[in-house]
C-alpha cells in the first residue's frame, strides 16, 4: 500500500514550467513483483486498462470472425456452410461478444480506466483493487462464455437477448444456455463495480480547481455512463437469476404453464438492455468529442450543451425500453413513441455541437479525426434510421428484419469500431510513447469506411423487401440474393482493413517512431504528462482554469473566447 | 501579446456571424415543412423508398407514414451532412494560425434545439394518427384464430371449423375474401413466433399465453407471402405462410368446405418430432 | 460537492416523474418498479452528498480558484498491487463453472473467496503489499 502525496507547483499564469520540488513519495520505488506475477497483482489503471483493451480487442476479432461465416452462409440461399443449429450459435454468441464483451469493455474497462483519471488529475483509480477484481470478472466471464463451444449441445443458441419461453430449460436444453447465463453474471458484476469506480473518482479525486464544468467532455460521459450502469446491469444480472432459477430450480417466472409470464423477460431484458445501448455509445460519443476540438484547434462548441444533451439521453434511453416491443401488443405505444423520438433531440444537439467545433476551425485529417468524421457520417444515418423505427407502423413491418440489423450495425460499429479507432489512434501516443503508422491508418479508415456502406446498405434494402433476421437460410425465389452477395463482399473488405490494423500495431512496435508528451498539441490534462505516464500519472500539474488546462499551458495567447462580448469577463477569470 | 485581432463591443448580428448557414438553416426550415406536406398527397408520384406499397388499407396507411418520416429524415440527415462536408471542406488547415476560439452562440444552441424538438413532435401526431387507423380491430365479416407452433402455422375458422395447418416448408396458406374486414386473432402454442406479412406492411408477436387481435382490409386479390420473424429455434428460417385473398364468393365457397380429416396441433407436432425437415 | 449532488438528485426528480407518468398511463407493473427503483438510485445517494455539502462547504475541486499547491499532501491510499483480487476472481469464476460443469466446484470456490476476503482485510489493516 502506498501513499500519494501531490506535489507543489510553482507554476503561475504564463510563467515558464520550473518545478521546484517534488515531494513523491519513494516508497512506490520499491521493487515490486515482475513479469506474470505483475500482471496478476497489478491495480495500476494503467494496467488493468490495458488488460481490457488488449483482451476485448481479441475478443472483437474473434467474434468478426463469426460475422464472417455468419455472411457467407447467407451468400446462397440454401448454404450449408454451417448447419442451423450452428447457424444459431454463430449469430447468438456474435451478438454476445460484441455487446457484452467488446464494445462496452473496450470502453469503460479499456479506454475509462485508463483515461479518466488521468483527465481529471487523479493518482489512480478510487478503489483500486475492486479495479482490479473487475477485470478478473470480465476475463473470467469472458472465457465461461467462450466455453459455450465446448460443451455438449453447443453454446447458447437463442440469440443474444435469450427471449423467454425460448430460453427455458424446455426449449434450449444443454449447458450452453446455462454456460452463456453464468457468464454475463460475471461480466455484469465486473461492469458494476466499474461503474462504481468511475462514479467515484469522478466525484471524489479530481485535482484542485477541477471543478464538475471544467471536467473534459470525454469524463462527463463516463460519469453519465457510469450511472447507467448502476441503474442497467442489476437488472440484467436480476434476470439472467431469474432465467436460471426458471431452466434448473422449478420456477415459472417467465413460463405461462406456471402463471409466469414470458413478456416480464422482455420487460427486464429491455429495462437493461436499451440503456446498454447507451453505455455502449455515450463514452464513444466522448472520444469524438476530445478528438474533434483538437484537430480544429478549437475548444469544444456548446460544452454545458453537451453535458446536459448526454445527461438528456441517459435519462430518456432510462424510459424507452419498450420500442423494441411494439409488436408484442402489450405495452404503451404513445409513451414509447414519444420518449424514443424525443431521444433525437438531444442527439441532434450533439450533432450541431460537433460541427460548431469544426467550424471556422483548422482541420488536420490525422487518422483519429478521420475515424471520428466517418463515425458523424455513420451515426447519422443510423439515427434517421432509428427515428423511423421509433414509429410503431414502421416498427411493425420493420421489426426483426434486416432493416433493424442495418440500422444497429450503423449506430453500434459507428460509435464503438469507428469512434472506438478513433480514440486509439488518438491516445496510442500517450498509453505507448510512439505513433502508429498515419499512411496505414489511412488505409485501415478509408477499406472500412467503404467496406462498412457496401456491407449494411443492402441490408436497409433486403429488410425492406421482407427478409427476417436470425435466418439461417432463405427463399431462393425473392431476389433477396444479390443484396446479400454484396454485403458478403463488404464485409470481407472490411475485414481487409481489420488487417491492416493489426499489421500496423505490428510494424509501429517493431520501428517505433518516438511520440513526445503531447504529439497532437492536445487541449486535456492527459496531455501534461510524460507518454506513457509514469507511477501514479503526474509529477507535476498546470493549474486548473478551464476545460482545457494544457492547451491553457501551452497556449496562453488564445484562451477560449465563450462567446459574443463575454470574452472579456471570463479571460479575466480564466487566468489565475 | 494577444495574437487575436480585436472584436467590436457591439455584437455582430447573427447574419454577419453565421452568414451563409443561417440562410441554409431558414431556407431549410421551410423546405421541411413543405416536404412534410406529401403526407396528405395520394402518395402516387412520391417514391416508394424501398417499402411496399401495401396491400391492405392498414398497410396503405402505414406505407404513409414511412413515406412521410423518410422525406423528413433525408431533408434533416441531408441538411446535416451538408453542415459535416462543409465544415470538412471549406475549413481544411491552410496556415498555422490558431483560429477564433469561439465556444458557444446562445441564438444558434437554443434554435438547434427548439426547432428539432418541434419537428419531433408534429411528426409524434402523424404517428399517433397512423398509428390509431393501423390499430383499429372493428368487428369483421370474417374471423380467422392464427396458431405458430415449432415450426409452422395453424388457421383455424371458428365459423365453420375449417383448419388450414403446415410445417415449415409446406407453407399453409390462409385464405380470405378481399375487400371486407377481417379479424385475426393470434397466438402461440409454445415459443414467441412473429407473423409477418411484408406486404402488408404489418407484423405481430404470436405469443403463449396472451392473444394478440388485429384487422385486414385486403385491396385486392393476390397471394401475399409470409414468414415467421421472432427467433423460434432450429427451423425458425423455414416457418412459412402465405394469404390468399380471393372474391367473397369463393371465400365462402372454400370456407364452408370442411374435409373430416382436420389435423390437431398436437398431432402435427408429434409428426415434426419423429422427423424434422432440413436435419 | 453540491453539483454532484443536485445530479444525482435530478435524476431521481426525473425518474420520479417518469415513473408517476408512466402508472397512471399504462398500470403496468414490471416497468413502474424498475423506474421507481431507479428514482430511488438518485434520490439516496443524492440528499446524502447534499447533506455533506451542507455539512462540510466546498472542497478543493468543487472551487473554481483552488491552486495547486493547496492540493500539496496525502491525497489517499492507493494499494499498490495486490493479489486479492485474483483470488477472489478466481473464486468468483470456480462458482459459477460450478452450476455448469459439476456442484463440487463449489468447494475450492469458497476457499478461495474466504482466503481472499480475509487477505483483503489483512491487507487494509496492515497497510502494505502481501
């Protein structure tokens, strides 16, 4: 155990940067445990972040992998590339490992553990062991659900949202149901106590002079983040008992033959499930939002906008869990609608907010602003799409087709790959000290970015014309085969580019090309440290005066002006 | 020091700040409101946008709506993508110099949030209309009770005790009198199965436990397929259907033609059990 | 920390009016629950942090003037690494591969949870890497 003691700083105003003393601690100096047992031992949020990014990365791969055989067999009507009954785990266990074990992780386990406390001038983390235990829980989780392939009668098969009755012990038998339960109990208690964490350090370690509304943008919505996990994941982890206790200790919770019922399954699933949707977007909204200010080389347009825009679509996406069952024909139509439309608002504010950061700005088109462009272009359509759906007439003859699998492959690999790239191009140099390749990111952006549109248009088009989703084959007869021939071809572009990360993780390891602190000229505090930081994040730190300290630093003849006449006022207040 | 040039203490008038754009922005203001308009229109000479036209007056007026919301989202997703391409373009890096560090324009925040807060709600109306003309079960002429099994369908005709059943690939076909109303009532012998008929432009849940009652009002003869849509297990891809809407007369004729060998659902499961298609 | 607490006092006014809306709209209750549960989530913890900012006025990060140097001293402890939580992850993990691969998994997952829950508690008293 050690203790951390925050240096004194002598830097004032635009005084050039002299530290005087450093009164760290030395204890930390110790020789502690290497190698493997490091790894176990760790509670560094640098490490364990790490951990997270390089597992649900794998984890990505693999389950892109699954997408791939998925769209081969649907290259022919009457495929016999997988049979039906791995047909339906191929598609179940795709889902699970994308939603619940790649997309929220890489984010709030990954990126948020290892980012935001040092955005918001923190040592570590507020409980670090529980940091720890929370990665353990989700590797663990991980790997149960994994072993899903192994067991007789094979994983779980009902899809990733386990819709009662089929998911009872009558309908899918076997271990692997229970297998795939067992696991998200794990992966939910591991996002919970993350969620704790970030809840905490948020509220409790941010430096002196950090107050809530200068926070970066990026912090803000892990914040919100971590409060949706608190309300979501012990619903879900409620459920998946309730699930478990319905397959093996002789309750009817969810089975009509008992007096259950089947749509209370619905009800909890989606109460989790939709504001999951939101975990799963709003820290990558964040990541946008730091990427974009910086290679305009402008502040964030709107802040209080945006904080109150995400704070306005947690709430909402809280209320609107039942627009995925419309056509149950047992909830409240109005309610929904109007909740899910209204979800647009705040989206929209969003959108203009990042314009207005583009605008009259100097856009440089590094490889992280061009993932963050194309997850604009994306997340757009995938919007409007998803608007449409918030209508329950178009929800009726929209429902399970392939048009909702287009719409929330847009919005989802929008936020999480596209954004998700964009923050690790972008925050590489910091966690590394090198730069990955700019010439092959390029690449990488621009195959999948083709790749993405050719992929999931003629998925709107095919859903339109009638083709369910979850099908393992299809009629022959209905013209339905081109569309999916060339969303075949798309994704194995896309899978091209996926390469072409992993050969440019390669070869920027292999011929490092040295980063410096702050390669980007980047406006947050993350910035002020050396890349990677070292022990405990800071040695020293600028002070703390508005949104963006080190642009602050470095940049003292531009200060934020916040808007028509009031720059005067508040560069009085900004300079300390 | 300062490195910014000066600004004037008056503040500029919002069309000098944001020129170009606030033209865009009210030009495209009005051009929502008209392309809104379409919705009244008969809907002949507007594209389809991919969707059925529909076949049932349900299915007319849901076709509609979703002509309504694609017009507004291609004007609203144009307009902002426009913004994003602009930006993209005109505001590339062309020097060193570190731009005006403007960080919020109260007019423009407060427009970009009334304005899509009311676009939102007019269209939540034309939603909630659509959505009463789709939902309306008045009594019908003709009442068909809809049952999905594992992994087929069973329509059953309470008036004459006619049964249409089939597995899988055998596809039943429901038949119907065009041109009067027809009541469905749907539900599920064991899982959750979606019936869905695209050209209607409609589905619903058959669920256990629960019946779920909805109505037709087929235009004109035709043979419209269907398919399940709800994951339902191994041979969800193959749980097909189809309606056929014929004249009244023949409806009548076919309704009334009861053979005495109908098929019970538990005996067709049993038949799936011993040999499942597709194995 | 006045902010945080009027956030978290937000949420549970909006969950609060939600939750009343959605009753007397629709009468069903599964979703009522969960939105009154959530209206709770905010509430609590909300007027606790309100009645700590009461209490204890504004701290470092909450004032827009703070320095630096006046943060200068122990900020907290932060264990430094820790076998602990491995354990108890891997007890976690042995109990749950229990109800699927076999009861008697449950046996070395409880040991391994004991071990660690009295490892952590050790260590917290003691203050130091085990």
């Amino acid at each position: 155990m050690t203790d951390v003691i925050i240096p004194v700083d002598t830097v004032v105003g635009v005084a050039p940067p002299l530290v005087t003393e450093e009164h760290v601690s030395h204890a930390h100096e110790e020789h502690g445990p290497s190698g493997i047992l490091k790894w176990l031992t760790s509670t560094d949020h640098k490490v364990i972040g790490m951990s997270y990014m390089i597992t649900s990365l794998a984890l990505f791969y693999v389950a892109g992998i699954m997408a791939l055989v998925l769209r081969l067999q649907l290259t022919s009507p009457n495929a016999s590339v997988v049979s039906f009954q791995q047909y339906n785990e191929l598609f179940t266990m795709h889902g699970s490992l994308m939603l619940y074990l790649f997309a929220g992780p890489f984010a709030f386990g990954g990126l948020a553990n290892y980012i935001v406390p040092l955005q918001v001038g923190a040592p570590d983390m507020a409980f670090p062991r529980l940091n720890a235990l929370s990665y353990w829980l989700y590797l663990t989780g991980s790997i149960t659900m994994m072993l899903g392939f192994v067991v007789a009668g094979g994983a779980a098969s009902f899809g990733w949202v386990a819709y009662a009755p089929l998911s009872s012990a009558t309908n899918s038998p076997g271990a692997g149901g229970d297998i795939w339960i067992m696991a998200l109990i794990l992966t939910g208690f591991s996002a919970i106590f993350t969620g704790v964490n970030l809840v905490g350090t948020i509220f409790y370690l941010r430096a002196p002079g950090m107050t809530m509304f200068r926070m970066p943008i990026f912090t803000w919505n892990m914040l919100v983040t971590g409060i949706l996990i608190l309300i979501a994941f012990p619903v879900l982890t409620s459920a998946l008992i309730m699930l478990f206790c319905d397959r093996h200790f002789g309750t009817h919770i969810f089975s009509v033959q008992g007096g259950g019922s089947p749509i209370l399954w619905q009800n909890l699933f989606w109460f989790f499930g939709h504001p999951e949707v939101y975990i799963l977007a709003l820290p990558y909204f964040g990541i946008v939002t730091e990427v974009l200010p910086v290679f305009s080389k402008k502040p964030v347009f709107g802040y209080k906008g945006m904080v109150f825009a995400t704070m306005a679509i947690a709430a909402l996406s809280t209320g609107v869990w039942a627009h995925h069952m419309f056509t149950t024909g047992l909830v409240l139509l109005p309610f929904f609608s109007l909740l899910s439309l209204l979800i647009a608002v705040p989206t929209g504010i969003k959108f203009f907010n990042w314009i207005g950061t583009m605008w009259h700005g100097q856009l440089s088109f590094t490889t992280p602003m061009l993932f963050s462009i194309g997850f604009l272009c994306a997340f757009l359509m995938g919007g409007v799409t998803g608007v449409m759906l918030a209508a329950p007439p178009i929800d009726f003859f929209t429902h399970d087709t392939y048009f909702v699998v287009a719409h929330f492959h847009q919005v989802l690999f929008g936020t999480a790959v596209f954004a998700g790239f964009a923050g690790l191009y972008y925050w590489y140099p910091k966690m590394f000290g090198r730069l990955l390749s700019d010439k092959l990111g390029k690449w990488h952006f621009w195959l999948m970015f083709i790749g993405f549109w050719v992929t999931f248009m003629p998925q709107y088009e095919v859903g339109l014309k009638g083709m369910p989703r979850r099908v393992a084959s299809y009629p022959p007869n209905l013209g339905w085969q081109i569309y999916n021939q060339i969303s075949t071809v798309g994704a194995f572009i896309i899978a091209i580019s996926f390469a072409i990360l992993l050969w440019n993780l390669w070869i920027s390891w292999r011929r490092p090309v040295l980063a410096g602190d702050n390669p980007w000229d980047a406006h947050t505090l993350e910035w002020f440290t050396t890349s990677p930081p070292p022990h405990h994040n800071y040695t020293h730190l600028p002070p703390i005066r508005s949104e963006r300290p080190t642009w602050d630093y470095n940049h003292p003849e531009a200060p934020s002006i916040v808007g028509h006449g009031e720059g005067k006022r508040l560069e009085k207040a900004k300079l300390s | 020091m300062d490195s910014t040039p000066d600004r004037t203490p008056a503040p500029p008038r919002v069309s000098q700040r944001f020129g170009s754009a606030w033209r865009v922005v009210r030009s495209r203001r009005s051009l929502i409101l008209i392309a809104l308009a379409p919705i009244f229109l008969a809907g002949c000479q507007v594209p389809t946008f991919g969707a059925y036209r529909g076949a049932t007056t349900q299915g007319r007026d849901a076709f509609k709506l979703w002509q309504g919301f694609f017009i507004a989202g291609l004007v609203i997703g144009g307009f902002v993508l426009l913004l994003i391409l602009w930006a993209v373009f005109r505001y590339r890096k062309r020097s060193e110099e570190i731009p005006r560090q403007s960080q919020y324009h109260r007019l423009v925040e407060i427009l970009y949030t009334v304005v899509p807060l009311i676009i939102v709600s007019v269209m939540f109306v034309f939603v909630v209309i659509t959505e009463n003309e789709v939902d309306a079960t008045p009594k019908g002429q003709v009442q068909v009770q809809v049952t999905a099994f594992q992994w087929g369908w069973q329509f059953y005709y309470p008036a004459t005790g006619k049964v249409v059943e089939g597995e899988t690939t055998e596809a039943p076909q429901m038949v119907v009198p065009a041109g009067e109303t027809i009541n469905v009532s749907l539900k599920s012998a064991d899982v959750i199965h979606g019936f869905y008929i695209p050209q209607f432009n409609y589905s619903r849940y058959a669920q256990p436990g629960t019946v779920n009652h909805f109505n037709f009002n087929i235009l004109h003869n035709g043979v419209y397929r269907g398919q399940c849509t709800q994951l339902c297990g191994l041979y969800h891809s193959l749980m097909l259907f189809s309606v056929k809407a014929v004249n009244p007369a023949q409806f009548a004729a076919w309704e009334h033609n009861v053979p005495s060998n109908n098929a019970t659902i538990g005996q067709l499961k049993a038949r799936i059990k011993a040999g499942g298609p597709g194995a | 920390m006045k902010i945080e607490a009027l956030f978290l006092i937000g949420v549970g006014i909006f969950f609060g009016i939600v939750g009343a809306v959605y009753w007397f709209t629709s009468y069903e209750d599964g979703g009522t629950m969960m939105l009154a549960g959530t209206c709770l989530l905010g509430l609590v913890p909300g007027s606790y942090y309100l009645f700590w900012h009461r209490r204890m006025g504004n701290r470092l990060e909450d004032r827009d003037d703070a320095t630096i140097e006046e943060g200068a001293g122990v900020i907290s402890s932060f264990p430094g690494s820790s076998i602990w939580p491995f354990v108890l992850g891997m007890g976690a993990f042995m109990t749950v591969l229990a109800f699927a691969f076999g009861i008697w998994f449950i046996f070395p997952a409880v040991g391994l949870i004991l071990t660690a829950l009295v490892g952590v508690t050790a260590e917290s008293r003691r203050g130091g890497n085990v």
